[in-house]
C-alpha cells in the first residue's frame, strides 16, 4: 500500500509541474481541432500524451474517454448548428455500439496483446487505402428506410466490437463507413460519427471512475482546451473540399499506422527473444 501511495504522489507531482501542464493544454488543444476536422475523439493523440507523462496504458486509455465527452459536445454543437447531424441514424449506430462493445470487451480480455496490435494496423491500413480510393460527397445525403435501418444497427454493432478490441472511441470506423456504405456527405458522416462517440464515452467514464482509473483533474484540462479548438477543425472541415478531408485524414492514419506498426514489430521482437 505505502508503495501505491508514493507512486500516486509521484504521478500528480508530475502532472501538477508546469511541463505536465503545458502538455495536456497542448494535447487539449490539438484533440479539439483533429477531432472537429476527422469527427473522430481524438484518444489517439490523448493517450500517447498521457503515457508520456507517466500514466499506465489503462488509466490513460480511462482518461482519455473521460476527456472525449465534452470534446465530443463541442463537435456535435459546431456540426448540429449546420445541419450536419443525422439524429437518427446516430440513435441506430449507438443502439448497435452499446452491445457491439461487450463482445470487444470479452475479446479484448482474451486476446495476446501482440494480435491486437497487428489488427490495429492492419485496420488502419483498410481505411487509409478507403480514404485515397474513395471521395465522399459533399452533397451527399443519408436516407433512411428499413433495411438502412437495420445495416445502421450491424454497423453500430462491428463498430463497437471493434471499438472495444483496439481501444478507439469507433469515428474512423463510423465516419468512412457511414459516407461509403450510406451515401452521407463528408461533414454528416463527422457530425453523426462525433454524436455517437456521446453516450458511449459517458458510459464508460461512470464505469471507468467507480473503478478508480480516471485521473480526473488532466482528462478535464484536455477536455476544456479541446472544446476551443473543436469549432475550428470543424471550420476548416467546411473550408476544404472532401478530397482533401480525405487526404488528410489518410495523412494522420498513416502517421498512426507507421508508429503502431513500429510498436507491434518491438513487441514482436521481445516475444521472440523470450522464447
């Protein structure tokens, strides 16, 4: 016990320095404008950053979510006041998600680290080469009927398994498919996607908190920084044609595949020596 008290003591000491905070607002403020631009949480910025600061890999991934609610609103609010959310379909995906999740959770609990890591590249791989060979529409429109319906839900629910396995908030999953498989404009697919990544973050911040895995204090200062910068990245989102949305997004995937593939191949490498 006295040695959790020191290593608590030593993990707010380094979070309450002046470098520590400097990071989280940078990391905040950076999360705000990826995730108004993509339509995606912004956990992949979130918690690399607090790894870095000294955090353990579960309660950076529980601060994270923590920080993803209100950057997630102030996402929502900038898309909604254009008309660029599709309230239903988002009721229909989170339907699917919440129980798409418990099968991510039992297979992320079963699963070697070393096979989710290579899923995790290889899905980042799927959805760069979606992102280069498709160009969502700008004047796309999301119809809803039954079957729609229903494919909204499936979606929902591999979104959430998938969510659940590779540790994401699900928006590269829903933003891409929802322009690809339904037809959504490129700012619908990120107003929805962002709506969707709601509830699911309060879910599991309440869950995460009564665990004790979530520090607090730094997933609020990320947060609150976010929510400035969120409106902007949807501003440019507007700006810039859904070619170049794409390519950006393609962009920032790659960056994140390049340094996950790295991390797979240095695990890969241990295991080997191990054994």
């Amino acid at each position: 016990m006295k040695s959790n008290t020191s290593g608590n003591q030593q993990q707010h000491n380094r979070f309450g320095n002046q470098h520590g905070l400097l990071v989280l607002v940078l990391t905040g403020l950076a999360c705000g404008l990826l995730s108004g631009l993509f339509g995606i949480g912004g956990g992949t910025i979130i918690v690399p950053a607090l790894v870095w600061l000294g955090l353990s890999q579960r309660h950076a991934a529980a601060t994270s979510l923590a920080a993803i609610v209100p950057t997630s609103i102030s996402g929502v609010i900038s898309y909604a006041s254009g008309g660029n959310v599709n309230w239903l379909a988002a009721a229909l995906l989170a339907l699917g998600v919440i129980a798409g999740s418990q099968l991510g959770s039992l297979l992320l609990s079963r699963l070697p680290e070393i096979v989710l890591r290579w899923i995790w590249v290889a899905f980042l791989v799927f959805v760069i080469i979606q992102q280069i060979t498709f160009t969502p529409s700008r004047d796309g429109h999301l119809v809803l009927h039954v079957w729609s319906g229903v494919f909204l839900v499936v979606l929902g629910v591999v979104t959430g398994a998938l969510a659940g396995v590779l540790g994401i908030g699900g928006g590269a999953i829903m933003m891409p498919a929802l322009s690809f498989l339904f037809g959504a404009s490129d700012l619908m697919a990120r107003g929805t996607s962002l709506l969707v990544m709601f509830p699911g973050a309060i879910s599991g911040t309440i869950a995460n908190w009564k665990r004790e895995l979530v520090h607090l204090r730094s997933g609020l200062i990320i947060g609150c920084c976010a929510v400035i910068t969120a409106p902007l990245g949807t501003m440019i989102a507007g700006w810039i044609s859904p070619r170049a949305g794409s390519l950006l997004f393609a962009a920032w995937l790659t960056f994140l595949a390049v340094r996950s593939t790295l991390s797979a191949i240095k695990i890969s490498g241990g295991l080997s020596a191990k054994s």
